[in-house]
C-alpha cells in the first residue's frame, strides 16, 4: 500500500512535534527516511529507536494496568486503560508473540459475549486497545493476530459511531467543538475517543484488507468532515499544546494512509465533505483556523496525487473547480498576493495531477476563466517589497510553464529563419524533448512582463521563459514566430528597473552564445533603443551586450556594419569627441557626465570590436572621417585604449597616418603626460612588429620623435634633479627611457633598412649624447679616492654590476644604479633582445639575480668602491653605442 507524500506532505510532518515515532528534539524528524509507503515503515522505525526501552519495561513490569494515570500521549501506552487476562499467577507474557496471543484469547471472548447495552460493548472493546497497541509497539511493526481485520471492523465501527455522535443535531460551531473533545487527549478524564483514533491511526497503516474493513465503517467522509470544522472554524487560542500537535498530526496521518488506498479513496467521495473543504479552500481565508491549514491542503494535496477516474468525475459532478474559480476570482483583489497564489495552485495541482488520466479538469479550468485569474493572482505581486522570492509564486509560475505544454497537437509555424547565421547553427524541425503547444497559458507570463514593473516578478518571468529554452531550444522559435515575446520586449525593457534589464540582455546572449542563432529582428530593435536613447542606464546595459555580442564571432562585424550600427556608433562618437573638444577633455564632475563617459567608451571598445579583422569595417571608419575625432579621445585615459586600438586597426590600410598621429602625439605630449606616452609607446611597439608599420615609422620621422623624448628627459636622472625636472621623477624618466629605447630597438633589429638609415644619418651619435645627457653619467669622482678603490678592490665583471644594481637591496646610490640600468639596456638593444621585454619591472627581474657570497661581503665592506672601476661612465656607454652601431649585431 502506497502513500504519495509530496513535498508539502513532508514539509508538514517536519514541522510537527513527532514524539508518537520517537523523534526528539536531539534527533530530528528524517524525512529523507520517508518513502511513499503508509505509516507501517513509521512505526517501525519508531520501534527501532525505542526497542531497548520497551522490551527493558516489559521483562520488568509485564502489562502493567495505568488506569487513570495522565501523562502526555506521546508516552507509550502504559498511559491508557488495560484490560487485565485472567492468568494465574505467574504466567506473566513474555515477548511480542505472548502479546498478541493474550490479545488473540482476550477479543476472541470479547466476541462471544452478550452485551446488555452499547455503552457495556464499548467499555470491553476499549478494554482491548491498550493491549493491543502495546503489542504492536513491541512486535516492531510485525502484527501477528488473526482477527486483525475484525478489529479493524469494530474499532472503525465505535469510532464512527462516537464521531456522528457527537456531531449529531449539533451546529458547526459547536460540532466542531464536540469533535475536539472527542478527539483529544483530556488529561485524566475520559480517554475513549483518543484511544479509538490512535489504534485506527495504527490499523490504516498495516494492509489494505485492513484498510478496507477501516473503510466499511464509513469513517473516511466522517473524519473529512471533521477536518473541514477544524479548518473552516477557528479557535480561541492561536497555538496548539505539544500533546494537541501529537493528536493532529495522528488525524492526518490517518487521512493520508487512506488516499493513499484506491478503496480509501473512494470512502472519501461518498459524500459532499469533499466538495465543502475543496471549496472553503478558496473562499474561507479571513475566517479559517490557520493551525489547520497546512494538515488541509496537505491532505487535499494527497488526495490530487491519488487521482483517478472518480475522483475527476466527483470534481465535475460537484461543481468543485467552477465555484472555486469563481470564489478566487472574487477574492483575488483583497486577499494577500501569497494565500490567493497557494490556493490557485492547489486547484492546479488538481488540474496537473488528472491531466494524464483526462483532460476533463484542464478544459473546464480554461473555461472557467482561469486564465485571467492566474494573471490577476500574479501581477498581484506587482509592488509588492520582496527581498527574496516568495515560494508561492514560484509555484505558480511553474504550474503556469506546465500549462503551457497542455495541448494536443504541435503548433505550426513558417520556417522565418533570417541569414546569415552562425556556423554551428541547426535548426530542428522535429519536436524533440517538452514543446510549447498552450500558446493562451504563454501569454498570461507575457502579459505579466508586460504589465509589471517589480524586479522579482519580471526576473521570475525571465527565467521561466530561459526555462522553456532548456526543455526544447524549438520553443524559442515557436513562440517567437507566433507571439514574439522578446521582439516586445526590447520596447517596453527601459521602463523596467536595472535588473530586469540586465538580465532580459542576458537572454539576448543566450541565443547568441548557447543556440548559435543570430535575432536579426530582435537586433535591429535593440539598435533602435540604443540610438533613441530613452533611458540612458539602460542603453548602456544593451550596448554592453552588443559590445559582447560583437566579440563572439567574426560575422557580426559584417552584420553590424551591414545593419548600420556601425555607422550609428560612428555618428555617436563625432558628436561626444565634438563635446570633448570644445570642453577642453575636462573630465565629468556629474553622475550623468559620468554615464555618458561609461556610454561613450562602451561605443568605442565596440567599434575597436567590430574593425579587428574587417578591413571593410576599416574603411568605413576612414571614409566617415573619424581619425581626427578619434585622435581627440587620446587624451583622456577613460578612452584611451580603445581609441588606440581603433587607430591601430586603421594602421592595416594606412600605416603612415597611425605613424604621424602617434609619433606627433608623443612629441606634442607635455613632460607631465606620462601615462600618455607610455600608452602611445606600447601602442607603436606593437605596429613595429608588422614590416608596414617599420617602414611607415621610418617615412613618418619616428626616429626623430623618439630620440625628442630622450632630449626632453635631460637631466631628469640627475642627483639631486634640476628645477626644470621637477614634473618627472627619476622612476618614471626611467620608465619612459626603458619603452622609448624598446620601440627604437623594434624598429632598428627588426628591419634592415631602419638599422642603415639610422646609422647613415648619424642617429647613433645622438642617442649617445641624449642618453648621456639624462644626468646619471656624471663626471668621476675625486682622483685619490678613484686610486685608493682600485688599490683595494679587484676588477669586476660588467654583469655582478648589473646583477647588484637590479637588486630590490642594491647598495649603489640612485643615480648610480640608474646608470647601471640604462647600461643594461643598451646591452640587450645591442643583442637585439630589448624590444622582447614588454615592462620595466619586466626587465628589472630578468636582471635581479642573487649575489654570491664574497661578492656580497666585499659589497658590504665598502660598498662606493665597487662602482670606482667604471670612472668614466660616459665613456662606457659610448662603447655600448659604438657595439650598436658595428655591423655584427644588426
């Protein structure tokens, strides 16, 4: 016998007290141990917990008689009236086989017996259910007793009959009061309506030929009766005691154990008990018992997993989803946005749950309007303040993706693919996996989007769409080509807030990125946003896509540019560099003026995206006349990058024009722009390595403008610095020093002619006179002090010097380690390796090595001394130029 507990069910039984199956506080209720089983697996894994303490009071105590002892009623069954066997002294049972045999004698004499009256038969047969539970907690599960279904019979029998007689000729109010006391656990008073409900809680969960005799008494419909009086009318007090818990979670339980019985749910259908709580789920909220509302859709939600044919048949023959259709559609607008959403998903669950047995409850939902309730119930979040998600709506949204899969035939549509597309792209015709057939239930999270304006409700809609995706990527297609859901979008996304925003754009990419697909349609409305503009945080979000977009395959450079939105951007930027001109490139001192700089990079890291590999893209941007407004984006360094990699993009078809804007910005470039210049020289550096760009920067004075640099470095290294080097510290003159002398290297080894030109028009000799005019080669020291170093040190090799002035823990003095560094660089420009390094700190530790033993202590010892064998230091760096200049090292 199968139990279906949903999650809800166990959510439930988590969240009550569980001391009738040994579960404490210091060991929580596993419900990963719930199977869909019935109660049985329960109260074993009760027995098992306890075993060690019910057998240790049995060998002690035997049956022991507590009549009129109260204690809490999750206590073992010592709690309740006994009956006593008459056995003579001595012969105490012993076991769980000793039990049941007592109980076999005891309720086969029951049965012989004459009673004189009802009330007689009732105090005998409870004498019996004490015994009877205590043999079945001690037999782990195990019943073994012939006359268990008799048992049942007779034990359902006075049940049901004390239940309608208490609820006899009584109204609601007060037959719900009479259940409870029934029902209940009293304390010391009269147990008899607790004992009989815990043993048919037992009986449900041992087979269904016991089940079925439980069912023949009629006590289903009763105990749904009586859970509708629970639910429909509330208590005084708003919280149950621990022993009102035990006995609550007792009576659903039992409710459980009969839906999940095919039998057992025909019990429930005898009468209109299901009809009212079905009904009072949708219309009895403000005057409901909230203690009871999670046991009611618990077994309501149990009910709906048990479907069949007559189940369906009872909800039509009773009107139940019509008048619960009519009762939300009423309501929807003055109960909470959660209830109203967890009772339309209930009804839903039942809608769900008969689908695959009929479609009889899923057409008289679309009938009944349940459509625009779903819409009303969800745009019922709209403005609601939400940190997180509510679990409600998430339910409801998924109940809504799955009616978009109810149908009964494919949707057909026109093949409306626009190419070119990309290359892995495959279009499938057959429907493979879960397709959209419900266009109606699509439109309701449509029309949401549409109508919304709460981040998590529109966020929600996003992703359930992103969803439809996974099952099928077909889905995309068919509801593109039918209703368009992303085409509108795109006009309607900038009135909604930043994160929808973001996350509708993330979409866009998952159709680049994921299905390979190229939206032409939804693209050029996203152009179209970009260049009207209504809100300027959202087009930055969608021209950041695009700037991704674009990256991701070479043909978007076509497409762009065949759409115009290259020449869009082009357009954009003419007017931002005209602004900046006439500004001065002042930076934004405002929020606003700080999105438009955002904007305006954005647009030139995609251009810079669209011209690399497009020589066509390439013209395009020169036959505009943009070069002299790109120029203009150079000097701020928000833009700088991209403009140079725009520039160096054009250098493919013009190289002299990248040479003479990037050898006139280095020269016209101020002594304090050094960021400027840095940029200007890795940007050169990396041109230098095509043969048009080398022969480009000769044409265009490059030399000239390098060695410019140098002149206007002199003295910069200089101990302590002139005056008029005050805008330059002697870290960044090196810097400059180290890139200026990496691009001339580039351009001298990497081409023949660049090395003779430079030779015949005596450019050597004034690279040595700038170099020496940086003001680290100083004239050499005192005479005396010269010869008392060289009586006392040994000669040492160029490369210790070299090592000892890279040291992060040199001992030179600045100007002299500067000195030994430009030596070095000379050095490797003489291998021909200096244009390899790409960074000072590069070169700094390729060069910074360990210094051995005795080199160190001789260092310490007098550290001046070491650099005295280098005298003349201008001398030594004419012999590196000389080495530059000999044919051998071209």
């Amino acid at each position: 016998m199968s139990a279906s507990l949903d999650r809800h069910t166990l959510r439930f039984l988590e969240e009550l007290p569980s001391a009738e199956l040994g579960w404490t506080n210091t060991a929580p209720c596993p419900t990963t141990w719930i199977r869909q089983e019935a109660v049985t697996g329960l109260c074993i894994l009760y027995l098992i917990l306890n075993s060690d303490r019910l057998y240790g009071a049995m060998e002690v105590a035997g049956i022991s008689n507590a009549e009129g002892r109260a204690e809490d009623p999750g206590s073992t069954n010592e709690d309740l009236p006994t009956a006593q066997p008459n056995l003579s002294p001595g012969r105490q049972p012993h076991g769980p086989t000793g039990l049941w045999e007592t109980l076999e004698q005891k309720y086969l004499e029951f049965k012989q017996l004459v009673f004189r009256s009802p009330e007689e038969r009732q105090k005998s047969l409870l004498g019996l259910l004490p015994l009877f539970l205590k043999a079945w907690e001690h037999s782990v599960g195990i019943i073994c007793f012939p006359s268990l279904q008799r048992l049942a019979e007779d034990v359902s029998n006075q049940l049901a009959q004390e239940i309608q007689g208490a609820l006899a000729g009584k109204p609601a109010e007060q037959a719900r009061v009479a259940a409870q006391q029934l029902l209940w656990w009293k304390g010391d008073v009269d147990q008899a309506g607790y004992l009989l409900l815990k043993s048919v809680y037992v009986l449900t969960g041992t087979d269904s030929e016991t089940l079925g005799s439980v069912v023949d008494s009629g006590l289903p419909a009763l105990l749904l009766q009586c859970l509708y009086l629970f639910f429909v009318f509330p208590v005084e007090k708003d919280e149950l005691f621990e022993s009102d818990l035990q006995v609550q979670r007792m009576f659903v339980q039992m409710l459980l154990n009969i839906c999940s019985d095919s039998q057992g749910l025909e019990g429930l259908l005898s009468g209109s008990e299901l009809q009212a709580l079905l009904i009072a789920t949708t219309c009895l909220w403000e005057h409901s018992c909230c203690l009871w509302k999670e046991p009611t859709f618990c077994v309501l939600r149990a009910i709906s997993k048990a479907q069949s044919l007559s189940v369906i048949q009872y909800l039509q023959d009773m009107d139940c989803l019509k008048i619960s259709l009519q009762n939300l559609s009423r309501l929807a607008d003055t109960l909470p946005a959660p209830e109203v959403s967890e009772a339309v998903s209930l009804l839903l669950d039942f809608v769900r749950d008969s689908y695959p047995i009929s479609s009889a409850l899923f057409l008289e939902f679309e009938n009944g309007d349940g459509y625009p309730l779903l819409l009303k119930v969800l745009l019922r979040y709209d403005g609601l303040t939400q940190n997180e998600v509510d679990p409600h709506l998430e339910e409801l949204l998924g109940q809504v993706m799955w009616l978009t899969t109810c149908g009964t035939s494919e949707l057909k549509v026109f093949d409306s693919i626009i190419y070119p597309q990309l290359e892995g792209f495959k279009f499938h015709h057959e429907a493979a996996g879960v397709t959209i057939k419900n266009l109606q239930a699509f439109q309701v999270l449509q029309n949401v989007f549409h109508k919304a304006s709460d981040p998590l409700l529109c966020t929600q809609v996003l992703s359930a769409i992103r969803t439809t995706w996974t099952w099928n990527a077909r889905n995309f297609f068919l509801l593109e080509w039918t209703l368009q859901p992303l085409s509108q979008f795109v006009e309607i996304v900038h009135l909604k807030p930043a994160p929808v925003q973001a996350q509708f754009f993330q979409l866009l990419e998952v159709l680049v990125f994921e299905l390979s697909y190229v939206p032409h349609e939804i693209l050029r409305k996203v152009q179209r946003l970009i260049k009207e503009s209504p809100e300027p945080l959202c087009t930055l979000t969608a021209l950041q896509s695009i700037h991704r977009i674009a990256g991701g395959d070479p043909l978007f450079a076509d497409i762009f540019r065949d759409s115009g939105f290259l020449g869009l951007l082009l357009a954009q930027l003419r007017r931002q560099a005209k602004i900046l001109r006439k500004s001065g490139n002042k930076e934004a001192a405002v929020d606003g003026q700080d999105l438009e700089r955002e904007l305006t990079c954005v647009m030139l890291k995609t251009v810079a995206t669209l011209l690399q590999r497009s020589v066509r893209n390439a013209v395009v941007l020169k036959d505009h006349g943009m070069v002299p407004f790109i120029k203009i984006f150079l000097d701020d360094a928000c833009y700088r990058g991209a403009s140079l990699s725009i520039l160096e993009q054009l250098s493919v078809i013009n190289a002299e024009e990248y040479m003479s804007i990037i050898v006139g910005a280095l020269c016209s470039s101020t002594q304090g722009e050094l960021p400027l210049k840095l940029d200007l020289l890795k940007s050169l550096l990396r041109i230098l390595e095509t043969p048009k760009g080398r022969a480009a920067f000769r044409v265009s004075s490059g030399f000239n403008g390098l060695l410019s640099l140098l002149s206007d470095l002199e003295g910069s290294l200089q101990e302590p610095p002139p005056r008029m080097c005050g805008a330059i510290s002697p870290s960044h003159a090196l810097d400059l020093t180290f890139h200026t002398l990496c691009a001339m290297s580039a351009a001298l080894y990497l081409d023949p002619i660049n090395s003779d030109f430079f030779r015949r028009k005596g450019l050597f000799e004034k690279l040595a006179e700038d170099i020496c005019l940086l003001g680290c080669f100083g004239a050499p020291e005192e005479e005396a002090a010269s010869l008392h170093c060289r009586a006392h040190v040994k000669p040492r090799p160029f490369s210790d010097l070299l090592s000892t002035a890279f040291s992060s823990s040199s001992p030179f003095p600045a100007q002299v380690r500067s000195c030994l560094q430009i030596l070095s660089f000379l050095d490797s420009m003489a291998r021909g390796s200096l244009h390899l390094q790409r960074d000072l700190e590069e070169s700094l530790r390729g060069r910074e090595e360990p210094i051995k033993g005795d080199q160190k202590e001789e260092v310490d010892r007098n550290p001046k001394c070491n650099f005295k064998q280098w005298p003349d230091l201008e001398e030594s760096c004419r012999a590196v130029l000389i080495s530059l200049r000999s044919p051998g090292h071209h």
